[in-house]
C-alpha cells in the first residue's frame, strides 16, 4: 500500500467533515504557500467566512484548525493561504501535502468578515497582515461587494517583500477573473505595504494612516477615515486589529456582527 493510498484510508467522513482531495500547491516562500482543494457540490459560504480544515491526529482523531477561505464564493475549489510553522502541530504537516492528498474540510463554514455585517457605505477598507490576507481575496472577487460599494480597498502589510502572497494578481487589479475585472478596473485598489525590506511603500497600517498615505491615489475622498462613509475589515495580527480597533472607537465608528452590522468588524475567532 502507497503512503498516499495509507494516507486516504485514515481520513474518513464524519457528520462534520467530509473529505475532500487536494488540487494545487504552491509555496509562496520558506515560511508561506497556499493550496486549493476540491469543493463539495453541497458546500455553501459566504465569501469572508472561515472553516476548520485538518488531517489525521493521535488517536485516529483529526487534527484541525481554523482556516479563512481565499477564493471566492462562486469558486469551484476551495483556496486557503498558511504560513509554515516547522513544529506545529498541523502546519508542519499541512506545509507538506502535495496534489492528489486528502485532507478534512468541514461542513459548516462561518465568521464575521461578511459583507452582511457591515452597514452601507461608499469606501470599503480591508486592512490586513500577513495571512490575514486570506479572507479578503475572497471578498475582493466577489461581484455583490462592488455593488455594495464604490471602492474597495486591500492594504496588506507583511516584513519582507516575498511576503506579499497574489501581489501578481492584485497588482493586476484582478485581471482576467471572469466576474470582477471590468468592475475592479474602476473600483479596486491594492495596497502593499513591507515592514523589514526597502520597498515602495514601506510601514505598518497605522503609519499610513496617520501619514495619509493610505488615502493617496487613485482613492477619492478624504483623507482620513470617516464612519459616514468608510466600512473596514481587519484580519491578521493581533496588535494590529488591537490597535486600530481602538483607534476606529475613538473616531466614533461601531463594530458590526451578523446580528448588528455596523461600521468595522474583526473576525472574534482568531483574535478572542
């Protein structure tokens, strides 16, 4: 019996997980990579939502952790962005999986990082670090966002420049995507921002923010977040979203939920 064939046998369904096959790899750098996997016919999500993904752990249990979808809800495949931790428990397994693996998925996928938790606005923020990226590239190519708002920005700060995982494709301004290139032409901006290397722009959000750098060209409007106009997600480290969301209070928006949207919302399930 193959390892792969051994592999398979371990991993079988369950009442909360099916098991699905992975599709694609790709390592981004020494401590990044992503990878897609095959999606369930009877798998629904809205784009920003989470899910527990995992593979075999002690005991015959599986190992599983929560994972922000990157691809978009319309996706035939499912995507996710990780980082590499060399004695994780399941990231320093998951780093290895290679096209043809099986891997758990589960059946209920959910979060905060929805457009349905944010009330109507004109300028739609999504601030992020690291993989924190994740959930906003599934955001950024879903048609329904660009009628929620007029633009739509991703500002995604990493350490070093190998770090800014698809900043092909959103340079691009989603180019050749088969529902967003003509409405993310006119409406989507990217913002790459490295904390450790030289760089064209370099600093972390809140330095932008106060520096005005973040509201350059081509956005239009103020300068300065306004809780009239601008909506925000945030998703990434923990200081990150700590800080600005104090600094989003103090200016007077109020942080959404499912139940209430309102002006930002973090995603409570990685950050507590």
């Amino acid at each position: 019996m193959s390892d792969r064939i051994a592999a398979a046998a371990k991993l079988a369904p369950s009442a909360s997980l099916t098991v699905e096959e992975v599709l694609r790899v790709r390592h981004w750098n020494e401590h990044l990579f992503s990878f897609s996997i095959t999606r369930p016919p009877s798998f629904r999500f809205r784009s920003g939502e989470f899910v527990m993904i995992g593979l075999p752990g002690g005991e015959g249990r599986p190992l599983l952790r929560a994972y922000s979808i990157a691809s978009p809800a319309w996706s035939d495949e499912i995507e996710f962005l990780s980082i590499k931790v060399p004695d994780g428990p399941l990231t320093s397994r998951l780093q290895k999986i290679a096209p043809g693996d099986p891997i758990y998925l589960g059946r209920k996928p959910t979060g905060t990082l929805v457009a349905d938790a944010l009330l109507p606005g004109k300028r739609l923020f999504l601030l992020s670090t690291g993989t924190g990226l994740a959930p906003f590239l599934s955001l950024a190519r879903d048609p329904d966002i660009y009628d929620r708002f007029n633009q739509v920005v991703i500002v995604h700060c990493v350490r070093q420049v190998s770090d800014l995982a698809f900043r092909e494709e959103l340079e691009s301004q989603l180019a050749g995507d088969p529902l967003v290139q003509d409405l993310a032409l006119l409406q989507f901006h990217y913002l790459p921002t490295v904390t450790r290397e030289p760089f064209r722009i370099e600093g972390r959000i809140d330095a932008l923010i106060d520096s005005g750098r973040l509201f350059g060209h081509p956005l239009t409007g103020p300068t300065q977040f306004d809780p009239a106009t601008d909506r925000i997600m945030m998703c990434g480290s923990m200081a990150m979203i700590r800080d600005l969301q104090a600094r989003f209070l103090s200016l007077g928006f109020k942080e959404g939920s499912n139940a209430a949207p309102g002006d930002f919302v973090i995603e409570r399930a990685f950050v507590g």
